[in-house]
C-alpha cells in the first residue's frame, strides 16, 4: 500500500470511528482509527460492536463492572479486539495475562491495555510479568517522579527483549540523560527513551530530527507527541523520513478535523509521524528495520501516547465540570 492510500484509509478510519463513537474525545477517535490502519483494515462496524459487547461480556464475568477494562481506554481496546482475527481468545488471553500481571503491580487500565498489547508477542505469562516487574523497579528507581502506572505498557514489551536487565536500564538511562537537556525532564521524555531502548535507536538521532524538522518550519511537540518521534529514526535516510512526514502531514492538513478547528499542528504532525512509521512497516525490502521491534514500539507507544493524553485531560476535564 502507497503511502498516499494509506493515508486515506486512516481518513475513512477516522470518520467511520467519529460517526460510531461521536461523543468520544477526537485523541482516541484518532488512536483508534491508527490501530485499524496499522493492521491494513478497514473498519468493520458491526466486528466493532460485536468487540465491544464481547468485551463487556468477558470482563463483566471475570471482574464484576471493573473499570480497569471499561473506563476510558475501552474504546482503544474493542479496536485492538476487532483487528484481531479471534477477538474471543484474544480477550480470554488478556484477561489470563492480567491476572497473572496483578502479582505484580496494581490493577489498572494501563496494566490492562499493557496485557492485551503484549499477548501478541509471548504466552509464557509468569516469565514476562516477573522480568516487567523487575524492569519497572529499575525504572522507578531511577525516575521515582516520573515513573506511574501508564509506564507498565513499556515495562511488559521491554521484558521481551533479548538484552539484559542491566543493558535496558543503562541504555534507558543513556537515552534519558541524551534527551532531557532538549526536551525537558518529563514523563514523555522518559517515554521517549522506551522507545529508543525498544527499537535499539540512537537519543542524538533523535535530536538531530527534531532539530531538522525545527528547521524547515516544523516545530514537533515535546508533551505526549515526543514518543513518536523515536519511531522514525530507525525507518530509513533522515532526509527521506522528513520529506514523507511533510508529505503526510501537508495532506492531513487538508482533511476535515485538522484545520483551524480540531486537532492543532502538533497533534497532526505526530499522526504524521506515526503514518510514515507504519507506512515503514509493510516495506520488508529495507532490511535494516527490525520489524517485530518497531511494530511492538509503534503499539505501545499508541498506547503510551494514550497514557500520557489522559494524565493531561483528566485533570482539565475534571475542572471544567467543577
């Protein structure tokens, strides 16, 4: 698929999700549509629905009415069900995974959307929640402040890796201390550097890209947007990367929704980003990509974007209604 028609499918994603699920907030209507893009599809709304009632059906007999499955990220997770080709044993897997995961962290909706993203990639459920737990320790030790629940999505993936506990950590630690100095000592810098550790990228590359950007009249977020950023800088020639994002983004720019009114330039820009990541994805000639690695950062950090959002908007929805 061209980039182009990728592009225009996650458009037409993005419009079946806003007519189906029209009084959720536009940041998940746009993280939903991405999942059925990243997978090639085309939504389905009657698979969605019957998604959703499934879901509502497994969790209300495993966990009572638990909002860790039915708060605010459930819409993401009926989308995760509903790419998948059975939606039945992905949720019963999920729902065993994080059992298994309680032993070891706080219930949560991030350790719920953390498990469901993570089944994809292992079965050997007591080996992963146990190596995650002792990754996260490593990440609230160093990072106390910064380190909460919605980190759990990361802590499961880099669990996987074949590095060392030690090695993740330093080079986590290395990413961190390379992007603070640019990006500020926050929660998405510390999410940035996953991301770099789980694709294995260089923190100065990542710089030298957001510099360039900056350059050519493209100045990208450093909130919730920063993780994506990682995602390009294992996709190809730095200059070719940026030409697509332009490229992606000159076209959003056109689309209903991200003009004067809707979603602002840095969120278009890191839909952007996360496009060509995908994009990137399906081009199995480039060798040089780990595609397994990039496809796990580019779930979770769907899904780390989706954390951080949440930690902005709640408390300023919360306050509208006072």
């Amino acid at each position: 698929m061209e980039l182009k028609e990728l592009c225009e499918l996650f458009i037409r994603n993005r419009d079946v999700i806003k007519n189906k699920y029209k009084l959720e907030m536009e940041y998940i209507q746009a993280i939903c549509a991405l999942i059925f893009t990243e997978k090639r599809q085309l939504i389905d709304v009657d698979k969605l629905e019957e998604c959703k009632n499934l879901l509502k059906e497994r969790t209300k007999y495993k966990f009572g009415l638990s909002i860790n499955f039915r708060g605010s990220i459930q819409n993401v997770m009926v989308s995760i069900l509903a790419t998948d080709e059975n939606p039945a044993q992905k949720i019963d897997d999920t729902i065993e995974f994080y059992n298994e995961l309680k032993q070891y962290f706080s219930g949560s909706e991030y350790l719920a959307l953390g498990a469901m993203i993570t089944t994809q990639y292992t079965t050997d459920y007591a080996k992963t929640g146990e190596r995650a737990k002792k990754i996260y320790d490593n990440m609230k030790e160093n990072h106390s402040m910064l380190t909460s629940k919605e980190d759990y999505i990361f802590a499961l993936l880099l669990a996987l890796s074949e590095k060392s506990n030690h090695q993740l950590d330093k080079e986590i630690e290395m990413n961190y201390q390379v992007c603070k100095d640019k990006f500020g000592k926050t929660n998405a810098t510390q999410a940035l550097s996953h991301v770099l550790a789980l694709e294995d990228s260089n923190a100065n590359e990542v710089v030298k890209l957001y510099e360039e950007l900056k350059e050519k009249g493209y100045k990208y977020g450093k909130e919730y947007e920063l993780p994506t950023l990682g995602m390009l800088t294992k996709l190809g020639e730095r200059d070719i990367i940026i030409d697509e994002l332009i490229e992606v983004d000159e076209f959003l720019a056109t689309q209903k929704g991200y003009g004067m009114i809707g979603i602002g330039k840095r969120h278009r820009l890191m839909h952007a980003a996360t496009l060509v990541t995908i994009y990137h994805l399906d081009q199995s000639s480039n060798t040089s990509i780990d595609i397994p690695s990039i496809h796990a950062a580019t779930v979770a950090t769907l899904g780390i974007v989706l954390a951080l959002d949440l930690v902005i908007m709640v408390p300023i929805i919360a306050s509208s209604n006072n």
